[in-house]
C-alpha cells in the first residue's frame, strides 16, 4: 500500500513525513522535522497525488468500521425447561424475617422450630391437595435449617427432594417432588 518515498501524514496527530521503509505493517518515516518514525500502516493517510482521497477511502473497510459500530447483544441466559404439566410452582421462603414480624425474644431453637413447623405444614398441605412439586427458600448460612428440612423430607415415603435450580435460586432452596398415590 505504501511505497518508499510516499509522502504521509499521520492520522490523530499534525506530523506529515516521507516513507523510508515498509516492514509488514510497520512503516518507518522521516517527518519534515528530520525525525524517523515508526507507524502501523492503518495510522498513516498518503497524501501526495490527486488520488489521495479515493486511496484513503480504498483502504477503508467497511466490515470492520460495522463491527465496531454494533451494539454487543445481550448474554442470553439458559431457561429452565419445563414440563407439559408442569404450572406455577408454590414458592415458601423459610427465613424467620419472613415468618414472623419480630423475632425479638426468640431463641435459635424457637426459631428453628418454627421454621420446621412452617414447612411441615406446607408439605401436608401439597400432600392433600395434591400438588407436585413445591420450592422451599432456606438460604445458605450455616445449613442448619436445610439439614432439618432435609431430615423432615426424609421422613415422608412418598417425597423425593434435592437442591432447586442454581440459576433461578442459587444454593439455597431446595425442591420437592411430590409422588401422587391413584386413589
């Protein structure tokens, strides 16, 4: 593109020079000032000729400058597939903020009692009402309500349970699966 003895001007920057020497896509100048220059060839404009501009537009490409110009698109996210059957699933969030509007004066065991409680009552629930699966929010913390509740779903014969959906929540909820007897 360039040749030695073209002369260039240099985009961005007011230093106009000669083309001493191409090397791959470097291309060293001497600038009107006597200096020597090294440039990347898409850093330099050839400015002698009548033609100067139509070079300057030939070496354009317009695949790049619209690459640039795109607006990235949006990450898309894996959704969760689901069943034919499969509706709205209960949501029950264990945490004693949810449960009770003051936790004040409460111990841990009251707590974890009450919260014990709570999901036996769902779980009967879903049981009678005949509800497929349900969600129970525990939380991370120190898994101590997640190891009662997974010593409570133990106990039922007709439950099969494991860790929800990372994506949607995280470590912290745990789903049940509800195995429906044909009365």
């Amino acid at each position: 593109m360039f040749s030695k003895g073209d002369s260039v001007s240099v985009l961005d920057e007011a230093i106009n020079g000669i083309v001493i020497s191409v090397k791959g896509n470097d291309v060293t100048i001497e600038t009107e000032d006597g200096f020597m220059m090294t440039f990347l060839v898409n850093e330099l404009l050839k400015v002698n000729g009548a033609s100067n501009l139509m070079d300057s537009i030939k070496r354009i490409n317009i695949d790049e400058i619209t690459k640039e110009k795109e607006i990235p698109k949006p990450r898309s996210f894996v959704k969760e597939r689901k069943d034919k059957g499969e509706g709205i699933v209960p949501e029950f969030d264990l945490h004693i903020e949810k449960l009770v509007k003051n936790k004040q004066g409460m111990s841990n065991y009251d707590i974890l009692t009450l919260q014990a409680d709570t999901a036996k009552r769902h779980i009967e629930f879903a049981i009678r009402n005949r509800i497929p699966k349900i969600v129970f929010i525990h939380g991370v913390g120190e898994g101590i309500l997640k190891a009662e509740l997974d010593f409570l779903l133990g106990r039922y014969d007709n439950i099969d349970f494991k860790e929800a959906n990372y994506q949607k929540y995280g470590q912290g909820a745990t789903e049940v699966f509800i195995k429906q007897n044909s009365k």
